[in-house]
C-alpha cells in the first residue's frame, strides 16, 4: 500500500524554528479567515492574523501553535509560514496571559502617547485572542 501525501510545512519566528514536518493538513489563521493546506494545494500567499495553527494527522489535530500574526506561501513543495512570533499552544499559561492582558488594559488607560496607545491595543487583542484559544 502507497503511503499517503503529505504537505511539508516550516513554521519559522524571529527566535527560532517551530515546526519544519510532513502533515496530512495545516490549517492557518489566514487574514481573511482560516485557510487549510492539503497536499498538491493550489499556490498563494496570505497574511495571517493572531490565532492558532493546527496540524492535523489521520483526522486529529495533533499539535496547535499560536502565532501573534506574520505571512504564509502556499507553494508546490508546501507551506511556510513565517510569523511575527509564535509559540506552541501548550506553553502558554493562562494566568501568565490573564495577568499579561489585565496589566496592558491598565496601562492602556493611563497612556497618553497615540503611538503607545496602539502598541497597547494590539498587545491586548492578541492577548485575548491568546486566552480564547486556551478555552
């Protein structure tokens, strides 16, 4: 019996490279809602939003990745995806991430700089989006 294909896929951050394996299918937070990439899949590229990767194995989801946000090529060889940052799904403490968005809401409301005013929301939205995933 053949074995089935399977689609290489790299996840690379700034710090490290998270994932570079053979899956059955990734599924990506795409910009424009979630994508998943089978093998053989049709080339394109897409930005990709804070949330999480799911790589999939005989039909379960066998790893999560959250990844803060950054860019995905489909390519015919695979996928790579490089992220602004990213970390498996299972490091993540969710009373580090409850502490981390309450401390970025007190500090957003006693900002007056516009530019640390947005810096503090984009951290406080991916925070949240950071604790939803951990649900």
């Amino acid at each position: 019996m053949a074995e089935a294909e399977k689609v290489s896929f790299e996840l690379v951050s700034p710090e490290r490279v998270l994932a570079s394996i053979e899956a059955d299918m990734v599924v990506v937070p795409g910009s424009e809602g979630d994508f998943g990439v089978l093998p053989r899949h049709s080339p394109f590229m897409s930005l990709i939003r804070p949330g999480v990767i799911d790589i999939h194995e005989k039909g379960e989801i066998v790893r999560r990745i959250f990844i803060e946000g950054g860019f995905a090529e489909v390519n015919p060889d695979g996928l790579i995806v490089l992220a602004e940052a990213a970390v498996p799904l299972d490091e993540l403490d969710r009373a580090v991430v409850a502490t981390d968005l309450k401390n970025a809401e007190d500090e957003l409301r006693a900002a007056t700089d516009e530019a640390e005013k947005a810096r503090l929301e984009k951290v406080i939205g991916i925070a949240r989006v950071r604790l939803e995933a951990l649900n």
